[in-house]
C-alpha cells in the first residue's frame, strides 16, 4: 500500500524537525486537514506520506517523507527522504469540496467555511475537533 498523498503548502518549506539538513513542509494549512480528515488520517510521528503542491499548468510538486511533530514550534511538518522536493506530472485536480469528520465521517461540508477554515469547529455528531488531524500528540501515547 503507498503512503497517502496529502496537499501542503510548499511556500511553507523548512528544516526538518528530525533531520535539519533534510527539507520538510509545515503541514497546518485548510487544504491538508480537509484532505487528512476525508482520507481518516490523524498524524503521528513517523506517518509515511506524499506531500504535494501544484506547481504550473503541466506538473507537481512532492515529496515522500515522513510526518514528525516539532514541539519547539508546536506544528507538523512532513520531513522528505533525500530526495528532496521532486517536480511530477500533473495528478488529478478536481477540486475538493468535501469535508468529512476524521472520527465518524459525518459530511461537515455544509457546516465549514473554507475562506474562515475549521478553527474551533467540533463534529456535532461525536464532538470530534474539525482539526483533530493535525493536533499535537498526546504525551501518553
């Protein structure tokens, strides 16, 4: 099974939280909790993913790695494997208009506002934070 392939911003690129030397991509944008959320996915160290980005008309941008949580600046980044930042072709581009709870999979799509995001918001059915994907790991995991 490949890793999930997750959007991310990547005019958000930074030192790797595990490997400084290694590139990383900060992983908190409305984009990458819409995509981790509808794909059932709350991260945790080590997490192997495929960040992407789209680049022009023609191709990509990614990068295989692993997501790691950097506590000095409370945040996820996904950490890339030596090679780097890649340019691939074009995927699918149809956009996303779904956005489903990470726990239940209630459709919250009608309860979001993508311009405001999901700061704040919780699933009514369960109680779930919306951005329950990306929140810090728990110290007693």
């Amino acid at each position: 099974m490949s890793p999930p392939r997750i959007y991310a911003d990547f005019n958000g690129l930074v030192a790797g939280v595990r490997n400084p030397a290694r590139t990383a991509v900060v992983l908190d944008t409305f984009g990458t909790v819409r995509e981790l959320a509808n794909a059932g996915i709350v991260l945790y160290d080590g997490l192997e993913l495929i960040a992407y980005d789209w680049s022009d008309d023609h191709e990509d941008l990614e990068g295989h790695g692993a997501a790691y949580f950097d506590p000095a600046r409370k945040r996820w980044v996904a950490e890339f494997d030596e090679q780097g930042v890649r340019h691939v072709a074009q995927k699918d581009r149809t956009p996303v208009t779904s956005f489903h709870c990470v726990s239940c999979r209630l459709d919250l799509s009608d309860r979001i506002d993508v311009r405001r995001g999901a700061d704040g918001k919780i699933c009514p059915d369960c109680g779930t934070p919306v951005d329950a994907p990306i929140a810090p790991p728990n110290p007693q995991d």
